[in-house]
C-alpha cells in the first residue's frame, strides 16, 4: 500500500531471470529486425509502384490497335496535305496585304473609339456620385473587360 493506494504487482517467478547481456542481444535482435521490415515494406512499395506502372500502360494488342488508328490518321492528314497542295485557289499576296490593312484599320478604329468612349465615360464620372462599375450597370454599358476580349496587336 502506498498511503491510500494500493500498487499490484504481476508474479513474474515463473520467468526466468535475464542478464542485462541477453536484453542487450533482445535490443540489438529487436533493431535488426525493425531495419529489415523497413527494407521489406521499401522493396514492397517499389514492387507496387512497378505493378501499378505495370497495369496502366497499354497491352501489346492495345498498342497493335493505337499505332494502326495513329496510321490512319497519318494518312488522313497526308491526303488532306496533298489534297491542300494541289489546290489552285490559294490566297494571293494583294489580296493577303488588303485583308492584314483592313485588319489593322478596323483595330486602329476600335482603340479610337475605345479611347472616345472612356474619356467620355470619364468626364462624366467626375461628376456622379456613385461608382464606375455603378454607373455602367445603370447606363448598360459592356466593356471589353466584361467579355475578357483584348484588343489585338498592331
């Protein structure tokens, strides 16, 4: 008894007794043996990994199946190639420079009145109250922002 405790204690007289040279050949036991299991679930892990790597690639008759798919749309796009090749109605040089004018004529205007419309829009928020995405939604005004549209590069 220890004050208002009682302690128990397991008879261990039917164990024999063990010299502290025989718990240190347990420990040194107990060590090898946890570094082997390391090793064994290390090896067992790599197996996994090689399985798993193993199961997902392609059989050899799925591989048969993709390289002849893969082949026919190779040919597919040989013809089309040679059907592009052999036409006879190809853009000419005038008319390629007239369309890349144009385009940068129509970009030029976009910017010009892009900029008109926001030192408008600008010149009238000096004065107004509220905020600018506000008044856009008061007026109906969509910007470029709104619709993640960029104007081009010259």
């Amino acid at each position: 008894t220890y004050g208002k405790q009682k302690i128990y204690f397991a008879d261990q007289d039917q164990f024999a007794m063990v010299s502290d040279a025989d718990l240190q050949g347990l420990d040194a036991q107990i060590v090898a043996l946890a570094a082997k299991v390391q090793s064994l679930q290390q090896s067992c892990r790599h197996m996994e990994a090689e399985l798993k790597d193993l199961t997902s690639a392609l059989t050899t008759p799925e591989m048969q199946k993709e390289i002849q798919d893969l082949k026919k749309e190779c040919d597919g796009y040989r013809e089309r190639l040679k059907n592009i090749k052999a036409a006879t109605n190809h853009v000419t040089p005038e008319e390629k420079e007239q369309v890349h004018r144009d385009r940068q004529k129509y970009c030029r205007e976009w910017r010009k009145r892009k900029r008109m419309a926001t030192e408008l829009s600008d010149a009238i928020l000096e004065g107004y109250p509220k905020s600018k995405k506000q008044f856009f939604e008061e007026v109906g005004i969509e910007t470029d922002e709104d619709y993640n549209v960029k104007l081009p590069d010259p």
